[in-house]
C-alpha cells in the first residue's frame, strides 16, 4: 500500500471546547504514539483524512509533516466518527517503522456467489493479520464461487500474499451457505369453507 503525505499541525488547545473548535476550523483532532515517544498531539485537515482513508482503508499508510518539523510514518488505529455526519472527529494514530511487523485486521472483500438457492452468511467481516507496516493490504479476498448449500469456508482455508500471517483462528467460520427457510404453507382455506358449521 502506497503511502499518503499530510501535513500537520501542533495542537495546545485541549479538552472537549479545544476539540470542538479544531473542528470548527476543518481539522481533526489526533494522537500520534508509539515505539516509546511521548504522545504527539496534533491537527490533521479534515478532507485530507478523509480522502486518505477512502482511498486506502483503515490500515492506510501516512507520512505525517508537522508544521514544527516533526516526521512521523503512522497508521490509523482508532477513527472516530460523528455518528449522524460520519465525519471523523478524533483518531489515534500509531507510529510504525519499515521492516517491522504489526498486528492489525484486514476488511473481508467476497468475490462470487454460493451453490444457486442458497443463502450466504458472511460470518466475519475482518480478519486478524500479522504484516509488514509497509505492506498491509487493503482487504483480503475470500471466494465463495460455487459454494454448496449446507457448506462453509473456513478461515484455514484462505490464501494470503506472502509475509502476511493470519492469527484469526483457523477453525472458524469465514461464510456458509444454508437452505432458505421456506414459506408456511397456507391453509386450506376451501376445506374451511366446506367444512359443517359447528351447531
């Protein structure tokens, strides 16, 4: 995954009216930590985030320039979002370096459809994943093509790019295919009608 540049600023103004007024201005309140530094609290662009995490998903990669001079390569660990807008109003960020790994989890993309008839569950939408900082994808692909009626895939079962390990458990259940539950069956309702009125 590509990296996104966003420049930065210090952040002073703290507690909830500090936070509200970044916000009024079109930034985000953040938190840059990790690998032993000193929390760095700062204020991103509102629709330079946004864009990022659009375009690369939660495990995006950003190269953060403070204004004071400060450089730091994070990832989003926590997004917070305003639940009406879906803005983001706060996100904690986590310093990572090149060549080491991190744990995150990977959005669940699914390609295909199940046995005809049949109903898919998707019974996990992300996967827990070891990975290289550098190189988190931005989902992984479980295929359910042909998948029969009263079958599962497992997480064992998926493949992953090299150097990514998946520490969800193996056994469980990524997605199944079940029989849909057919309609009652309507009454006779010309039996009813038929039938001798009860004297």
């Amino acid at each position: 995954m590509s990296e996104v540049r966003i420049s930065a600023e210090p952040r002073t103004d703290f507690g909830k009216g500090g936070a509200r007024r970044t916000r009024r201005a079109g930034k985000v309140p953040a938190v840059v930590y990790g690998h032993g530094e000193k929390p760095l609290h700062i204020s991103l662009p509102s629709l330079e985030l946004a864009a990022a995490i659009r375009k690369g998903g939660v495990n995006q990669l950003i190269a953060i320039e403070v204004t004071d001079g400060t450089r730091e390569l994070v990832i989003p660990k926590d997004i917070q979002r305003d639940p009406l807008r879906d803005d983001i109003v706060h996100a904690d960020l986590l310093i990572v370096r090149r060549g080491e790994t991190v744990t995150t989890d990977i959005p669940i993309s699914y390609v295909g459809e199940g046995e005809k008839g049949g109903l898919v569950v998707h019974e996990l939408n992300t996967l827990t994943v070891e990975a290289e900082a550098t190189a988190i994808p931005e989902s992984i692909e479980v295929s359910i093509e042909g998948l029969a009626i009263g079958s599962q895939r497992y997480v064992r079962e998926i493949a992953v790019p090299e150097g990514i390990v998946i520490l969800t458990d193996g056994d469980q259940v990524v997605a199944s295919v079940s029989e849909p539950r057919g309609e009652a069956p309507a009454e006779d309702e010309d039996a009813e009608a038929e039938a001798p009125a009860a004297e």
